[in-house]
C-alpha cells in the first residue's frame, strides 16, 4: 500500500489489516518502559490514534483533539502509538497536558510491521485511526492518504458514537 508524505509516494511495510480482521499481534511500550501487548487491549472498545512523530504539528493536534474527546467516552479506551523513544513521550505528554489518553512507543517498530503501517524509507508509522472491539476485531479503519494531513476526526468519532448509542 502507498500514501503520500508531502505529495510524493511512498511505500508502506504492508497491507495494513481491514475491517473485520482482527488486529495482529504485536507488542508497544508505555512511557515507563513497560510492554504493552495486544491482548492486553482486549475487553474494551479501543481507538488506536497512530502518529508518525508526537514532535510534529500535526501529529501533536491530533493526539490532543483524541485526548479532548477521550473524557466523552468512558467506555472506551484511547491510545496513541508513535515511534517516539518512551522517555520522549513521556516529556511531550507532560509539556502538553495529555492525560486522558495512553501514548505508547512502537520504537521497536513491532506494531509498525505487523500491521503494515511502517514506512521503511521514511522512519516512521503512517498517520491512521483504528477502533476495535472488545475482541479486538477491527470495527473502523482510516488510513489518511496525504501523512502531513490531519484525519477525519468527525467520521471516527461517528463511528464511537454508533458503538455505543
């Protein structure tokens, strides 16, 4: 699969999963360093914000917009992933007031080749949402063509909505 970083194509590891698929294995690390696996988001509706870099514009705006939103859905668990080392993420989450939402590091690049996201040329995850079930079967999947744009926010937060009405 290929999106766009500033116009020009670029290659994606993979395939990213589709919905209805479940989420591949994979492993994260939160900003203590502790492992984070994929059963371990099991049992909660979960929304996957992934950003490329949490030092970048975009990507801080989005994780901020998720973590606003986070305090509406209780029921939900909301996570950002980035390449970001932990101790960085820990310092960005601390500089920009984000708690209401789990910021995890795929430095090892684990969730970034199971599922696709990787881009091998560039060093980073393609920006993209997921929301997955309780059993971790892929309900929603917005892969952002342009990786310097800013997702649908609207259409994921609809997508919440309908899950839990």
């Amino acid at each position: 699969m290929e999106v766009l970083r500033g116009g020009e194509k670029v290659e994606l590891a993979g395939n990213p999963p589709e919905v209805g698929q479940v989420i591949p294995k994979f492993k994260l690390f939160t900003d203590d360093g502790q492992k984070v696996k994929t059963r371990d988001l099991l049992g909660k509706v979960t929304l996957i914000s992934v950003v490329p870099d949490l030092n970048t514009p975009v990507c801080s705006i989005q994780t901020k917009t998720f973590n606003q939103q986070a305090d509406k859905y209780p029921t939900v668990k909301f996570i950002t992933v980035s390449n970001n080392l932990p101790e960085d993420q820990k310092d960005w989450c601390a500089a920009e007031g984000v708690k209401n939402l789990e910021v995890l590091s795929d430095h090892e690049l684990s969730f970034g080749y199971e599922t696709g996201l990787y881009i091998p040329n560039a060093g980073y995850l393609a920006r993209s949402i997921f929301i997955l079930n309780e059993d971790g079967k892929i309900i929603y999947r917005q892969i952002v063509p342009e990786i310097h744009d800013e997702p649908d926010y609207a259409e994921a937060l609809e997508v919440l909505d309908n899950i839990i009405a």
